[in-house]
C-alpha cells in the first residue's frame, strides 16, 4: 500500500486506486529512486549550504538557463550499488540560454564533495558527446574536489576520458567552465581544457591540492583563497578568463558570453541590431556617437609617451555597451575583449597604453594568443588597435621566457584566418609592430592615424644605435634632441608604411568606425573563394607551447 501511495505522487505516473501489478513495484522503485537522486547529498548537507547563502545545484542551473528550458538527461544513473547516489553527484542535460540550445552539467558538492567517480565521469562524457553531436557550447558547472578517493583508478580514468573529450571538442564547440566552489585535482584540469574559466570571486577557487595537502607537504599554511582564488587566478596565474562577485552575477556573466560566441565553429557569430557607440555623460545613460566621430581626433594626448586608456577609444568605435572585456584583471597592458560593430561580434586585441605604456611582455602576449586563437577557432573576426613601444625588455622578461611567449602571439595571428582588421593609433615599434596584426602577418586591412610612429625602434634608442656605439651609447642620459627631431621627420611617422603597402591608408581618426564597419561588410564573405596562401600539407603546425 505504502508503495501504490509513493506511486500516485510520484513523476512517473498517477494510478487511480491499488495497483497490484508487478508494474506498481518498478514505479515505485523509480519514485524511490527520483527521490534520492532530487535529495542530493541530503537535508543537512543542503541546509548548511543554504545557510552559507550557496545556491543549490538546481538553483543554480536555473539561473544560467532560460526559464523552464531545462531537460535532464541519466538522473538516476547509479553505478555504485546499493547506498551509492544516485544521480552520481553531477547534474546533466540541455537547456537554452537566450533561446540558444547548451548542454550543461553542474556538480553538486553536498554529494561527497562533488567529487568525480566513474559514474559521475560517464554522465558529463555523455553530455559532452551530445553536445559535440547537436553543435552546440557546453557548460560545466564545476564545484568539486576532484577525484573521488574511493573510486581510485575509475576515477583517474573517468577524469583521463573527460580530459580527452574536452581536447577533441576544442574548436569544435565553445566549452566553458564555471568554478562556482573549491576545486581541485581534475576539477580544475578539466577546466583548464576548455576555452574559458569563468570563477565565482570568494566563492570559487582552484587549486591542485587543497590547503591540508599543502599543509602536510610543503609545510606551507595557506587558505583556499590565497591558494587559488579570483585574485590569484584572474590576476597573476591567467587560469581564469572571467570573474564576478557572487554567483547569479557570475552566471549572468556567462549568459552575456555567449552572446558573442556561435553554437559551433561552421555557424556565423550571432549577429543582433547594429547601436552607434555611446560614451558616459555626467550622470548620463551615454550619448550617442557618430560613425565619423570628430572626438577622437583629439582623443590622444599631446605628448607621445603620455599615458590614456585605450578603452575611451575602443568604446567610440565599437557598438555601445557592448565591449566585453576577458582577463581583464591579467596583463593589463593589452586588452583582450568581445565586442560587437555594426551588430557583428568581433574579438578586440589593443595595447592599453594606460599600464606599463602598453608594452608587450610575456604575459600579455600568452593572454592575447591565446584570445586570437579563440576568436578564429569560432569565427570571430579580430579587430587590432595597436600602440604599443615594444617587447618588454630585461632579465626578468628574458629569463620569463618573452622570446617563447612572444612567439605565440606571432604565430596564433600568422595562423588567424578569420578577417584581420588593425588601426595603429599611435606607436607600432619594432618586433611588437610586426605581431600586432601586420601585414605580413596576413593583415586584411592595415590602417594608421596619421599621428602613427612606424619604426624599428623608437627616436632615443634608434639616435644611440645610429650615433654608434650601440648599447653603449648613452643617449638616455644625454639625448641628442636635434637628431631625434630628425629621426621623426625621417622614420617616426606612417609615410614609409604606407609608401611601402604595409599600411593600406592613413585615415582620419574620426572616420574609423566607418571604415572598419565598411571593412567588416566586405570581409565577412573571407575566405569563402579560398585563402590566397595556400597551407602547405602537414599533420598540424608545432605551436611554441
Ligand atoms: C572523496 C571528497 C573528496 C574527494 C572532498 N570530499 N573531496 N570525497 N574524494 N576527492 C568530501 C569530504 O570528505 C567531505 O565529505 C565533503 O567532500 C566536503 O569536503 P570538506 O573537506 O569538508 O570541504 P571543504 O573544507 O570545503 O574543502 C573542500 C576541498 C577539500 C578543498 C575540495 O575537500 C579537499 O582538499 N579535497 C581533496 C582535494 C584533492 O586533493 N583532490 C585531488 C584528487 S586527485 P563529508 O562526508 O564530510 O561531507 C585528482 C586527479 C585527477 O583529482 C587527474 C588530474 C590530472
């Protein structure tokens, strides 16, 4: 009787009076078992975290997904017998986001602490394979300690084949992670794999082992958010591409990122309405901003080596509001950042002269190649704003490795073959000139203001070179002011660029939104007749790693 009534409340059926059959028995166990799998970890378990202000798993997929889109897939997948969960710890299934089809899977950490066993690993390769199959992003969720410890091998391997889906998948579909909790093992590995890591800032953390295992073995006394939280990763390591405080900003945030991206790498970036660019008023919503856009004549300062911030550029040329930067927190000195032009998603890469004169040094070119390589993974076209004096020189960025990392950035934009735009607004030196975009690099349209310094090397250093003696001539101490004079009516300017065909034409600062939107328009059929450089037969490139 007590499992006819489970059965009349149950999802999988409603039976008007008994039902002795031997069906009763199976719905009934399926009631049982929809019960456990809903219950998680338990009450107290899931209490205590409601009491922390955490949002429960299901909660939280409500947040990232459209109202009621969810449809979840294996919820009573139960591999460790009798008393094992059932569920496995890990919410999966597809839902939309903006009318947008995803596939999702959210760990639950009231459920042994998240951690991954065979059965766990099976439902997120599932979902991994089904979203490769529909062509559609994926999105992980990920609150967990890793490999569950009594699982043993199964796990390890259950984490090997998440590891070598997420390879497979990369380039295929956008894969995102979101680090909602502490993190560890292959909970932060798998992530690593994907294209982005987006973390909760004081919520999430990752780390290869925890405190208590740094503890014991380094003898190092640490907290979780010292270890490996937002202002380790988002700041100083690289690991995290996107932070937000709090977890319904956090999936918001994921939300607004897939806006810009496509379910897959054959389907064009979603385009919406074109919207002129606003800048902020005093207090203002933001006033509406020109295509020909007078401002930003006078945008730079007087002095060439004075420090702005590029973003007063790039949000009076990109369409408004819609300058989405990623890691933004690590190697500020560049900005890498989805946007869009003329209702076009695009990835914007640009010096920020407003941090180290926006230099290029090891980190910033990892982060930018990284960015370029993504952007023509999914089709993005690159936008390139450069004003940059340089590589970083000296011992640290030397033995840091700037000639390996330097080398990424030089070949992810040699690869690109998505359209390349670049506008040089003020210096482009040297080697950091050649890898912004140029055209060598296959630059489809190279432009500078006519304020640009094109050059080997900026006045100072080049007069001491000339003037020999080479590094020893101290011309920092001492500057020759007349021949720098001379060297900038000789070399520091746009002319020889443009004489030469390295720069298509110097326009009016003013007028670049409207050229680039006339650009992209052109270019958004690139490639469809065929690249002009053929790719010479290969297995693949050897990327300097
Ligand atoms: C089994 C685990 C677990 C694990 C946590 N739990 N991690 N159970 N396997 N890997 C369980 C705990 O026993 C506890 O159970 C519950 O989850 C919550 O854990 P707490 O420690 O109480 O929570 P907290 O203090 O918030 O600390 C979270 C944590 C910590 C930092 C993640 O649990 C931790 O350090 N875990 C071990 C992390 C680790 O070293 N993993 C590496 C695995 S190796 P109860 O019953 O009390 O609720 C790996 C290799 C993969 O993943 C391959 C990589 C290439």
């Amino acid at each position: 009787a007590a499992a006819v009534a489970a059965v009349a409340r149950s999802p999988f059926g409603t039976i008007v009076g008994p039902d002795p059959s031997p069906v009763a028995a199976v719905r009934s166990s399926l009631a049982a078992a929809a019960a456990a799998a809903a219950a998680g970890g338990g009450p107290e378990r899931a209490a205590k975290r409601a009491a922390a202000g955490r949002l429960s798993v299901r909660q939280r997929l409500a947040t990232l997904l459209d109202a009621g889109s969810f449809t979840e897939t294996d919820a009573l997948l139960s591999t460790s017998g009798e008393g094992g969960p059932v569920g496995e710890g890990v919410v999966t299934g597809y839902g939309t986001v903006g009318g947008r089809a995803v596939g999702v899977y959210a760990q639950d950490f009231t459920v042994l602490g998240g951690s991954l066993s065979g059965g766990h690993a099976a439902k997120i390769a599932k979902v991994m394979d089904g979203a490769v199959a529909a062509g559609i992003p994926l999105v992980g969720l990920v609150d967990s300690g890793g490999a569950r410890i009594q699982d043993g091998v199964g796990a390890l391997a259950g984490y090997t084949r998440i590891f070598r889906r997420a390879v497979a998948a990369s380039g295929v579909v956008p894969q995102l992670s979101v680090v909602l909790g502490a993190c560890a093992g292959g909970a932060v590995y798998a992530p690593a794999l994907t294209d982005w890591v987006v973390m909760e800032a004081g919520g999430g953390s990752m780390f290869l082992t925890g405190p208590g295992v740094v503890r014991a073995v380094c003898r190092e006394e640490v907290t979780g958010q010292d270890l490996g939280g937002a202002a380790v990763h988002a700041r100083v390591s690289g690991v995290v591409g996107l932070v937000r405080a709090g977890e319904v900003d956090t999936l918001r945030a994921v939300r607004q990122l897939l806006s810009y991206l496509p379910s897959n790498w054959r389907e064009a970036p979603p385009r919406v309405a074109a919207a002129a660019p606003a800048v902020d008023t005093d207090g203002g919503a933001g006033a509406s901003v020109p295509d020909e856009d007078p401002a930003l004549d006078t945008v730079l300062p007087s002095s060439a080596d004075a420090p702005y911030d590029m973003v007063n550029i790039l949000s009076r040329v990109m369409d408004a509001g819609s300058l989405f930067p990623m890691h933004h927190g690590w190697a500020p000195n560049v900005i890498t950042a989805f946007a869009r032009l003329g209702g076009r998603p695009v990835g914007v890469v640009a010096n920020q002269p407003a941090h180290l004169a926006g230099v290029l040094d090891a980190d910033a070119s990892v982060k930018a190649a990284r960015f370029v390589r993504f952007c023509d993974s999914f089709g993005l076209p690159i936008v390139t704003f450069t004003d940059v004096p340089g590589f970083l020189p000296g011992t640290a960025q030397e033995a840091g490795g700037v000639i390996r990392h330097g080398a990424k950035l030089l070949y992810a934009y040699a690869e690109a073959t998505v359209p390349k735009l670049g506008v040089i607004v003020r210096k482009a030196f040297g080697g950091a000139y050649c890898v912004m975009s140029s055209k060598e690099l296959g630059g489809d349209v190279n432009y500078a203001w006519p304020s640009a310094a094109v050059a080997v090397m900026g006045a100072r250093g080049a007069v001491g070179v000339l003037k020999g003696g080479g590094a020893n001539a101290n011309t920092w101490e001492h500057p020759d002011l007349e021949a720098e004079a001379e060297y900038a009516v000789s070399y520091e300017n746009p002319l020889a660029a443009v004489r030469c065909g390295e720069l298509d034409a110097v326009i009016p600062a003013r007028s670049t939104r409207r050229v680039l939107l006339a650009d992209l328009e052109r270019l958004v059929g690139k490639g469809r007749a065929g690249h002009v450089r053929a790719v010479l037969p290969k297995k693949h490139g050897c990327i300097p790693l």
